[in-house]
C-alpha cells in the first residue's frame, strides 16, 4: 500500500511542490484507503474548510496519474511496488 510519505517522495520526484494542503490531501486519502470523491473530499473540508473541489479533484487525477490510487467505483490506494534501479 502506498503511504503517505510515498506519495509525497513520488511527487516531490516529479516536481511537485508539497504544501500544506496538498499534504493534507495525500494524508486523508491515504488514511482512507478507498471512497469516493465526496466522501474523500468532505473528510478534507472538515479538516480545512479552504481547500476547494476542483483542489481535491485535481490531486486525485495527480495521484491516478502516478499510480498511487485507481479510480474503481471511487478510488482506492494501490500496492506500492518498487521501481527497478536504473
């Protein structure tokens, strides 16, 4: 299962800056390892009520994107893998 440290390292990796809110989403969806976009969504504006929808929408297609989460009927935390050394 991806943690969510992992996310964050893959992330930083790609050039993403990790900011206070952007943390506090990988930690809620990684907390929550499955549900759907409201679910996951509202569980974050109770923790920081500033924190948009099309935010969270957009972190979770950054997540799908680098194979942290899938989208199956809401979204669920893969099994991390490691990567083979280059």
């Amino acid at each position: 299962m991806w943690t969510s440290m992992d996310m964050i390292r893959e992330l930083k990796n790609r050039g993403k800056r990790i900011t206070k809110q952007r943390k506090l989403m990988v930690e809620v969806i990684a907390e929550k390892k499955a549900g759907g976009f409201k679910e996951i969504y509202y569980e974050i504006c109770r923790r920081d009520p500033n924190i948009g929808q099309a935010t969270v929408y957009r972190m979770l297609l950054t997540l799908e994107e680098i194979g942290a989460i899938q989208r199956v009927q809401g979204y669920v935390v893969n099994e991390l893998y490691e990567k083979p050394a280059v």
